[in-house]
C-alpha cells in the first residue's frame, strides 16, 4: 500500500470523528446541544453528497478502453446525484425520521459500491473500508434518531 492509499484510509477514518463528537453531543446534552444543529444529520447529509460524487468523477475519468455497457453508465451517472438530492430532502425536513432516511440512504450507496465496483474497479481496499465506515455511520444515525426520540 503507498502513501496515498494510506492517507486515504486515515482521513476516512478521521471522518468518523464529527459522527461520533455529534453522537456524544445528543447524548451528553439532548435539549442543550454544544453545537447549533444536530451534527451526524448535517455531516451526513454532506459526507452521502460527497459519496455520490465519487461516481462523478469515476464517470468522468473511464478511459476509452473501459467498457461499461451504456445502461450502466446511465445508472452509474444518475446515481452519482441521488446522494446530493436526497441530502438536500434530508437537511430541508425538520423531523426525526430524516436521520433514518440519511442512514437507509448510506445503506444504499454501499450497495451501489459493492455492484459497481466491478465496472469501476476501486482499489481493494475501498471496498472493506467503505464497508466499515458505513456500518458506523448508519450505527450513529439510528442511535442519534432514538436519543432524539428520547427527549
């Protein structure tokens, strides 16, 4: 593994921390929160945009050898927005039950990543670590729903 790979890694790890910091906030201060917005709500509303846009760029870089039939590639490009629009449903309703759509919704671009990988061919380990984080972070959104729910 190099050095871009490595930090690739790191930084994804360290992305955890605003989850985990606005998990704590719920939990610790429920009706008094530290920060001004429920942070797992608006992080993961970015994180997911930025998830989406990672098909993006993969689109946007396929050299001509790669063959992907269009059908995919249709998918492949519509998808890569669904996370930004669904991000934006999610910040723009003020209920609890977002937190559950944002968590189905990184369910789903796991799902999506473990379907496509073949045609886009991520390197072997974005795959496991994807699958780690995802299970995290849908992890916090539940958890953050039931504390809200709790209050």
């Amino acid at each position: 593994m190099n050095k871009s790979e490595k930090l690739f890694i790191i930084i994804s790890i360290l992305g955890l921390f605003p989850f985990i910091i606005g998990l704590l906030d719920l939990l610790i201060n429920k009706n008094n929160l530290f920060f001004l917005v429920n942070l797992p709500k608006y992080y993961g509303s970015i994180i997911f945009t930025f998830l989406g846009a990672i098909y993006w760029g993969a689109m946007l870089n396929l050299t001509p050898k790669n063959f992907i039939p269009e059908k995919i590639k249709f998918f492949i490009i519509v998808w890569s927005v669904f996370p930004s629009m669904l991000g934006i449903i999610v910040l723009s309703i003020n209920n609890n039950l977002s937190l559950l759509m944002l968590s189905i919704g990184f369910f789903l671009c796991q799902l999506v990543d473990e379907i496509f990988n073949k045609y886009l061919s991520f390197p072997n380990w974005y795959l496991p670590l994807r699958r780690m984080l995802t299970l995290i972070v849908v992890i916090v959104l539940i958890c953050s729903y039931f504390i809200i729910q709790t209050s």
